[in-house]
C-alpha cells in the first residue's frame, strides 16, 4: 500500500515534532476525507521530507500522481521509492489523464485542465497563471513561505557549502545580490556567521532591519561598486529570482576574474548565458539541492501543509477566480501548530 510505505519512510527518518503541521493536516484529513475521490497531481520538488505532504493527500482520501520537471531538482532515489510504493510518477509532457486538482510548483503542469483549479507553490510560476480560466491558490504569497524562504534557504546555502568543504566564514567577504525572501534569509545567516556581508538591490526593496544586519548595501544599478566587490569577494550568491538579473550589473568577466565561490539560490540562471555553467558551483543550479533535504523539514513543512491546504480551500469555494492568496485563518492555524507542536517556534518570530 503507497500510504504505509510512506508512513515507514518517513517514520524513519523524522519525528512528528519537525513535522508538525503536515502531521496535524494527515490526523485531521484522516478522519474527514476531503479529498475523498478526487484525483490530485502534486508537482513539489520529490525528496524524503515531501513525503509527508503525501501522506497527509492520502489520508484525505486522494488519488496522488506525483509530477517531477527536469527543471526542479529531485532525489532520484526519493522518486524511485514513490514507484515501487506503487505512486504514479509523470512529467509534464505525459498524458495523465483527467485531474481534478493541480499543486503545481513553477507553473510546470499550467497547460493541464485541472477540473477544480490549482494551487502554486512558487512565485515564479505566478505569471504563466495569470489569465488561466480556473481559480489559483498562490501559497507563495502568504506570511508561512517566509519560514522556508527566509530561515530555511539561508540556512541551507550555508549547510550545502560546508558539504563542498567551505565552513569557515568568520570575516569572510560575501555578496548578496537580492534581498527579497530568500536573500533576506541569506543576510540573516551570513551575520550569523560573522560574514562581511555586501547586499546588491534595489535601496528601496530592502526592510531597514535586514539592512543593519549588513555591512554594506550597494544599488542593483551602481555598476562600478558592484564590480569592485565582486572582485574582493570570498563568496557571491545570487537571490534575486530573476533570469538574467545580473548580466547589466556585473559582466560575466567579472565573475570570472573574481576568485570567489559562486553560487546560486534560485530556479532561474541570473547570471546569463555569458557566464560559463562550469564557473558556478553545480552548474548555475539551486546549491541546497545537493543535500539530502535541500530545505530541513522544520523549515518547509508549514509550507507543504499550506500549498495541501489550497486544495481544500478551492474545493470549499467552487465560484473562487484568479490568483487567491491564502486566508489569513488558514496560515494562523497552521502557524499556532507549528508554534505549539515544533522546534522552531522561536524562530518563528521572525518571519
């Protein structure tokens, strides 16, 4: 059976307590089954830490397809688990079929016809749904992403460079280029650290609060005063989410005169094809996705019970149109759980 066979990875590996919304979600969808029937497609990125969202869809009564994209890293061991469990496993050019419900992740299966309508994941597929007939729940857009975005991915990068041998940063110069979600997690930690931290954005994009945990914020425009740190750097990170946001601030040359590690946070290559795949640490891909759990569970698991609960929400609002930010009864809900029931509710004030 696919449920117990998830059940026992994931008892294996993890305690309720770093779980505790999507552990709170599976014993309350166990017993009232709202997704009783239904046919549901979940396209979030395939490690052992999403099974737990699994788990809570089959508790609820679902038909689970598991859709993975070469653009999305994966665990191939993770997605060789979910098969031989007896999962279907699809990529978006497959015929699945009809679905009633899509929990898409970068717009990856926008193109299906999902009879009820979708829930996404990221802020980068919100744009190839804008103008979609069928409603969207963007669970990006709420306060709960901030604990995967801003603890989560900063504290990640810094675990992904100490597996590549590169855990020493006290006094090292780091540069920054973003300081939305993710970059805001970046400087958290890179202070943390005691890093020389340099922030590349846009003045007015950055809370003065993560500003003073800087020792510098250069404008994304200033184009000199990039170059020159760029030069200095020990270490350069990129988080700005967008494809090619660097190619007019800092010229791929730059990049590699510059004896620092390069790496990048996000989906997209911000660099630009000038700059080489082969000077960025693992080929211009997300470097926490060299890990075991690219995102540690404490940190995603509110996010994974946010995007299941989108589902929900758009079967309880059959007329809902357009792009729908989650209610804010919804992300308290599952914020109080996660405060009460886990091991970072100290953490949690800050997001």
């Amino acid at each position: 059976m696919p449920l117990s066979a998830l059940l026992e990875r994931v008892h294996a590996l993890y305690k309720p307590c770093e779980y505790p919304a999507a552990f709170y979600q599976a014993n309350l969808w166990r017993q009232s089954r709202p997704l009783e029937g239904l046919t549901v497609l979940d396209a979030t990125p395939v490690f052992d830490n999403t099974f737990t969202k699994y788990i809570s869809l089959l508790e609820a009564g679902a038909k689970l397809i598991v859709g993975i994209d070469d653009v999305m890293p994966r665990s191939e061991d993770s997605v060789a688990y979910l098969k031989k469990a007896g999962i279907a496993v699809v990529a978006p050019e497959d015929d699945v079929g009809e679905v009633d419900l899509v929990l898409d992740c970068a717009a990856a299966y926008s193109h299906l016809n999902a009879r009820i309508g979708f829930v996404e994941l990221t802020r980068s597929g919100v744009d190839k749904y804008r103008g979609v007939a069928k409603p969207v729940f963007v669970a990006d857009a709420g306060r709960i992403k901030r604990i995967e975005t801003c603890l989560g991915t900063g504290e990640s990068y810094f675990r992904a460079m100490n597996k590549l041998g590169f855990g020493s940063w006290k006094n090292k110069k780091i540069v920054i280029f973003g300081s939305g979600k993710v970059g805001t997690g970046l400087i958290t930690y890179a202070h943390r650290y005691g890093c020389i931290t340099t922030v590349v954005t846009r003045p007015a994009d950055i809370r003065p609060e993560v500003a003073a945990l800087a020792h510098r914020v250069i404008a994304a425009d200033d184009k000199q005063a990039i170059c020159r740190v760029v030069l200095d750097a020990d270490a350069v990170v990129t988080a700005t989410g967008v494809a090619g946001a660097l190619k007019d601030s800092c010229p791929a040359q730059i990049f590699m005169q510059s004896r620092a590690l390069i790496a990048n946070m996000g989906v997209e290559d911000e660099f630009g094809e000038d700059l080489p795949d082969s000077r960025v640490l693992e080929r211009k891909r997300p470097i926490n996705f060299i890990l075991h759990d690219p995102t540690r569970i404490e940190y995603i698991d509110a996010t994974m019970a946010l995007h299941n609960a989108g589902a929900l929400y758009l079967i309880e609002h059959p007329h809902a149109q357009g792009l729908i930010e989650p209610p804010h009864e919804i992300e308290e809900e599952l914020l109080e759980v996660s405060r009460r029931n886990g091991t970072i509710a100290e953490e949690l004030q800050y997001i």
